[in-house]
C-alpha cells in the first residue's frame, strides 16, 4: 500500500515538473492571441496607458503632399506649438483637449481649450504603438482633420514620446500652386509630443 502511495506521489510530481518546464518556454516569448491588450508576457500593452497624460508638442507645419509623395512647401512653413490633455481609457481609445499655435497665432483662431476631439490607440508588447487623433465639429479646427503618430510608451506607464508621421487637413495650396487641398490633403510637418502621467494626490 504504502509504495502503491509512492508511486502515485512520483507521478504527480513528475508532471507537475513537466507543467513547469512548459510554462517557462512559453513565458515572455509566447506570442499568443490576447486581443486589443497585446501580448501579456510582454513589457506593455493597451493597459499601460490609463488615466490623464499632459502633452506638450512642437514643430513645423511644411506643406503639402503631392498624390506621388513629394512635398510641395507652402510660401513659409508655420511653427506650432500645443499644448494637451490626454485621458486614456486602457482599452485603445481615449479624449483629447488641447490649445495650440500655429504661426503666431492661436489655432483656428480660438484662445481656449479645444475639446472636440477623440481617437484611439495601440500599444505593442514591445512598448511601440500607434496613436490617431480624430478633430469632431463644432471646436476650433475642422472636422476632418487627424494627426497619426508612431509613440513609444515607458514600460511604468507613467511616459510617452511621439512623432508625427501623418497629418491630415481640410484645405490649403502648396506655395507653387502646383498642390491644392482637396484633394490632395495630407500635409508634411516635423512635430514631436511628449505626454506624461498627471499625477493626483501624489498616485499614478
């Protein structure tokens, strides 16, 4: 009876060893399907980002983007500088406000806080993402009007630093004429944003 009890107990623990060793192979490399929140044995995912970032960002408005992808300058680039709210939901979308400058001037010509705005966003297990930002009507910049940026996001959560590799407008010319919005729309512009977690009552 007794080695009858043995046996069974060498067995279990044999397989448990087994479930432990296979656990470990897959651990950070397993790249199974886990939805919108990517890949949980990686550094980051949608979940990283939640709660109200402030964003500060700068650059330059060129031009616009010809339908063969050569930028056309308009007659003197305009320098922006914005400053926003961000509030992520943890789940790839998330609110915007923000008030900026553009060329001197306040953007749209509104010297408040613009808060038509939305869009959605994707982080990679690696910590790389991808961040749109959608204009609604009725705020100080047309409806129509999106900003898509390549981010990369601290894996605590807590910072996200951003380019700018496409922007959108809804009107404009080239400063040779040679390129009209519409329809060809897309601008070429040089800005960054950097977003970090507010923080409240002293806690993430």
């Amino acid at each position: 009876m007794i080695s009858k009890h043995l046996s069974i107990l060498s067995a279990t623990a044999a397989a448990l060893l087994s479930l432990s060793a296979a656990a470990q192979a897959g651990g950070p490399g397993d790249r199974g399907d886990h939805g919108d929140h990517g890949d949980h044995g990686g550094l980051c995912s949608n979940a990283t980002l939640k709660g109200p970032f402030e964003f500060f960002g700068h650059g330059e408005i060129l031009g616009l983007k010809a339908a063969d992808g050569t930028l056309h300058p308009y007659a003197a680039p305009s320098i922006l500088d914005d400053v926003a709210l961000v509030t992520f939901d943890g789940r790839g979308t998330f609110q915007r406000t923000d008030f900026g400058m553009i060329g001197g001037l306040p953007k749209g010509g509104q010297t408040t806080f613009n808060p038509n705005q939305m869009g959605t966003y994707t982080v990679n297990s690696d910590c790389t993402g991808t961040m749109k930002i959608v204009y609604t009507a009725g705020g100080a910049v047309p409806a129509g009007v999106e900003t898509d940026l390549n981010i990369v996001v601290a894996a605590d959560g807590t910072l996200v630093e951003s380019v700018v590799y496409r922007a959108v407008t809804v009107s404009g010319v080239s400063g040779d004429g040679n390129v009209k919005c519409p329809p060809d729309c897309e601008q070429g512009v040089q800005e960054s944003f950097e977003g970090k977690k507010v923080l409240v009552y002293g806690f993430r």
